[in-house]
C-alpha cells in the first residue's frame, strides 16, 4: 500500500467516524470534584464564538480556554457546599447532576469506587499485515465503561496509559512504535516537531489528531456525573519505558525516561486539555514536584494527588515515570519528598482506609524497564534475575522496599492499586525480601486493562505473562489474568470489597451489557 493510499484511508476513516457535527455541540466533559470545588475540562466539535458559560445551580463560570483555535475550556468552581448535589448546564446543554464529595471529617458508612488502567489506543490502527486491531473499539470501551457506570461509583481512578502514541521507543523488538505506524503517519500527515512548544505551534494539531480520538471520543460525556482521577503513566509521555543498549545496527538506543523536555510539554499539553488536574488538599504540600504551576488553576497538582472521601477513605495517587532518577542504589520513582509525605499520610491520616496508587503495579514483574523490580527475561525465555536487566536502577527496589515497609506497619489495611501490566490479580505480599510481613500482609490488586488488544499482553508484547516478582512471596488469590475489565471497590468502615469484571476482544460485545463479576474477595481491618 502506497503513501498516498494510506493518507486516503485514514482520511476516509476520520470523516466517517467522525460526522459533521455543530461547532457548538458538546465533544467530551470530565469533572473532578472535591467538598468544595468542580475542576471540569471539555472540549466542542468546532470553536467557541463566545466564552462557553457553566451554570452550576444559578452560579455563572467563564470558561478559560485552554487551546489556540477555542475548542478546549476549563471550568474552575470553588467555594461550593460539601456532599451537596448540583444541578449544571454547559451554554444550551440539557442539565446534569454532579455531587461534591463528603468534607474530610465528615463520617461516612461507604464509598464505591470504580477503578481501571490502560483505556487508550486508536481503534482504528491495525497490526501491519494483517486486520487485527492493535486495541478493542472505542464502541466496546465504551460499553465497559457504561456497564461499570451502572455499578453507581462515587468516583473513578484511571491509572494511566491514556494515550497511546509512542514516537521514538517501541518495545524493543524491531517493531515501530505506534506513533510511527504507517496509519498514524498518514493520519497526521506531518512529523511533531520537537524544538518548538506544543501549543500554539503545528503541533498543536498533531497532539488533537494524535488524542481527540482515544480521550474526547472515549469519554465523551459518560463521566459528566462521576468525579474523575487521571493518574499518567509513561504512554502518556508519548513513549514506552525502554532502556536500549547500543547496537551494531545503529537502531534507537538508550532510555526513555526520566521524560526529556518535549516529553513533558506533550503530557503535560494533553493533561491541561482533556481531563483535569488533582484539586488540592490540605493535607498534602501545595509544593510538591509538579504543583502549583503558574500556568495552570489555583493549587493544581499534576503529578501527585489525593482522593480523600470524608473519614473513610484517602487515596494517594502519584505518577512514577516524571521524576524517576537514574542515580543508582540512590535513584527514585517518586522524589524523596513525595516519598515522605506518602509515609506520613499512611502513618497519622485519620481516615479509616489509607490506600497507595502508583502508576507502577506492585508485587509482579512482566520485565520491564522501568518497574520496580530487577526481573527481565533470560537467553532462554525465563523471567528471573539470572541476567542483568540492562540500566535498570537498585534505588528502585530500595523505594519500594521502603513503602511497603511502611504500609504492612499501618494499623489498617495496607493496600495498593495499580495498573499498567494489563491484567487483573489480586495477591498479598507476606514477605519481602528477608521481611516478613504476614502480622499485616501488603495486599495488591491489578485492577484491569480497558483497551489492551492482541499484541498488548504481556504474554505477547514480553514474551511472559506477569509472575511474582523475585524476592517476594505473594499469596494469590488471583493470579494475573489478561483479560479487559475494571474493579469496583466498596469502602465501609471495618473492611473493603472486591469485585472484578473482565471480558476480551474476540467475545461478543453483546456479553459487556450484562457482565457480572468474576472474582470477589474482602479485606477487613483487624484493628
């Protein structure tokens, strides 16, 4: 198939998933939302005229725009009233409720939460040769999402890999990365442009073509009731985590991260226009790495957040790829300031569930780079130790030493969300290394892929599927299960409850309507 060929096709396909549309005819909206805030970021089919106007109950917000040509906006809302439910037009839309979260001394019985990783990808790339998709349709996520809507969560967690659109490391196999596919190539017609800014540039377009398709078409306006957290993952900087060493054949090498300038104004471009930032927190410093900047809201956080819900619940989310360091047995994921703040909030939160969600998944290795742990696949397929992973840092496993250490001495659940390695899986850590940890076993869940295809399993991109990392000893109560789905947790004050859903491309679509749990399990507090 020619150049020319390609650009035909993908110009075919954009026109026809996407029909004409009224300029003023609402593309996506994703709230955040605090006991006294709404942080909403929305995007239209054309540009704006005239500043979009947000009613919240009889309160009037402007709008801030946030691109060059007015598609994009942001609504800031503070000084709202807690656990109390809005009513909010956008210009002529019809209403929608949106609720602030309880204060967080308030007592609460419960909170339900919806949490899942890995919901990006263009659905309409497909693996070369072939007609196989690289990711499940933007129709059939967006089944899985209606159908974990109808759980009625209070709020949402999205652990990372929102984008998929890699443009110099692949996964270190030959392959191309998915932002230099001969589809994506023809879709954008033209090359970012790394010495220039991403806004206000041509790369401004790109980064739209590049996204508008796997965050504004994904989403739309499912989540305009749903408090949403966006935790970004090393997809979201416009690469995969690699470390390449040098080769005979002069192809890419070296490591993709800590993310290079340009890295970051992509990620931190699509942050500020498709979905919103961590509201602040009294208990977590306004200067953590990544907060406050001048050129976003008031007290906004990038990188490092916090779902707190009244007196039950405090999430701590934090981005494991922005500030890595590659300084040896000194080297971290999180800065060691962020570090000690998860530490204080794990000791002295009054809430009753202290929970960790970094971007990175605990207690299994698929042998990545960039993870926690030292594991990479042998000369003979085995994943293990007994060859050494190649720029990999012993800082790394230091850290995560330290966390766990620091979680199994909690008097509560010690608990670990995550996602990135495309499963679902649910194990507690009873030792660490030399620690024993079975007087309060670290439970971790892997809480499941939404759009992962073919070639995005472990088992496929690898060449193994996630097994329990070396040097610790995980009871599984479900081991890595590649499979699409998502996990909704029940807070409630002596313990929490599981239930995980899964289904895979290549079943019926039909099946996601009426999906029913897979695996259940509770946890609950022994003091």
């Amino acid at each position: 198939m020619t150049r020319r060929d390609l650009i035909a096709l993908a110009s075919a396909w954009h026109l026809n998933a996407a029909p004409q549309r009224s300029p003023g005819e609402l593309r996506h909206l994703l709230p955040a939302a605090t006991h006294e805030r709404f942080l909403i970021k929305a995007s239209f089919h054309g540009p704006q005229a005239r500043v979009p106007e947000l009613r919240v109950n009889k309160r009037r917000i402007l709008g801030q725009r946030t691109d060059t040509e007015g598609r994009f906006w942001l609504f800031d809302a503070p000084g709202l009233k807690p656990a109390t439910q809005y009513q909010l037009t956008l210009n002529n839309s019809a209403p929608w409720a949106l609720r602030t979260l309880p204060p967080p001394d308030a007592a609460v019985d419960r909170f339900r939460l919806l949490v899942y990783t890995c919901a990006g990808g263009h659905d309409a790339m497909t693996i070369e040769g072939t007609n196989n998709p690289y990711w499940v349709s933007i129709a059939a996520r967006r089944k899985l999402f209606t159908r974990a809507l109808a759980e009625k969560p209070d709020a949402m967690i999205a652990i990372g890999d929102h984008v998929y659109w890699d443009l110099r490391y692949g996964r270190g196999t030959g392959r191309l990365p998915a932002g230099q596919q001969p589809f994506a190539r023809a879709l954008l017609g033209a090359e970012f442009d790394r010495d220039i800014p991403v806004i206000g540039t041509p790369n401004e377009r790109l980064l739209k073509l590049a996204v508008d398709r796997q965050i504004a078409d994904l989403y739309g306006t499912l989540f305009r009731s749903t408090p949403v957290h966006f935790i970004q993952d090393d997809h979201d900087y416009f690469e995969n985590d690699e470390a390449l060493p040098p080769s005979p054949s002069g192809s890419i090498s070296g490591v993709s991260f800590p993310p290079d300038d340009f890295m970051m104004r992509l990620a931190r471009a699509t942050q500020n226009l498709y979905f919103p930032e961590h509201l602040p927190n009294a208990d977590r410093p306004i200067g953590l790495p990544g907060a406050s900047a001048p050129d976003r809201s008031a007290g906004l956080a990038e990188c490092f957040g916090t779902l707190r819900y009244g007196n039950l619940a405090e999430l701590l989310l934090y981005d494991c790829r922005r500030y890595q360091t590659l300084a040896g047995p000194s080297a971290v994921l999180v800065p060691d300031n962020v570090e000690r703040w998860l530490a204080r909030r794990m000791q002295h939160s009054p809430a009753r569930h202290v929970v960790n969600v970094p971007s990175m998944p605990l207690g299994w290795s698929a042998g990545k780079w960039g993870e926690w742990y030292p594991d990479v696949l042998d000369d003979r397929g085995r994943l293990g130790i007994g060859k050494e992973k190649y720029y990999w840092q012993q800082g790394w496993r230091a850290q995560h030493d330290r966390l766990v250490q620091t979680a199994s001495g909690m008097e509560r659940i010690p608990l670990f969300l995550s996602g990135d390695l495309h499963a679902l899986a649910h194990g507690a850590i009873e030792r660490n290394g030399k620690t024993d940890l079975r007087r309060n076993p670290v439970h971790t869940v892997l809480t499941g892929p939404i759009s992962t295809g073919p070639r995005g399993w472990p088992s496929a991109a690898r060449g193994t599927p996630p097994l329990t990392a070396t040097g610790l000893e995980v009871r599984e109560t479900l081991a890595p299960a590649e499979q699409n789905g998502f996990t909704v947790i029940d807070f409630l004050s002596e313990k929490i409850v599981f239930r995980q859903f899964q289904w895979k491309l290549g079943r019926a679509e039909s099946e996601i309507d009426t999906l029913t749990p897979f695996h259940q399990f509770e946890l609950t507090r022994k003091v």
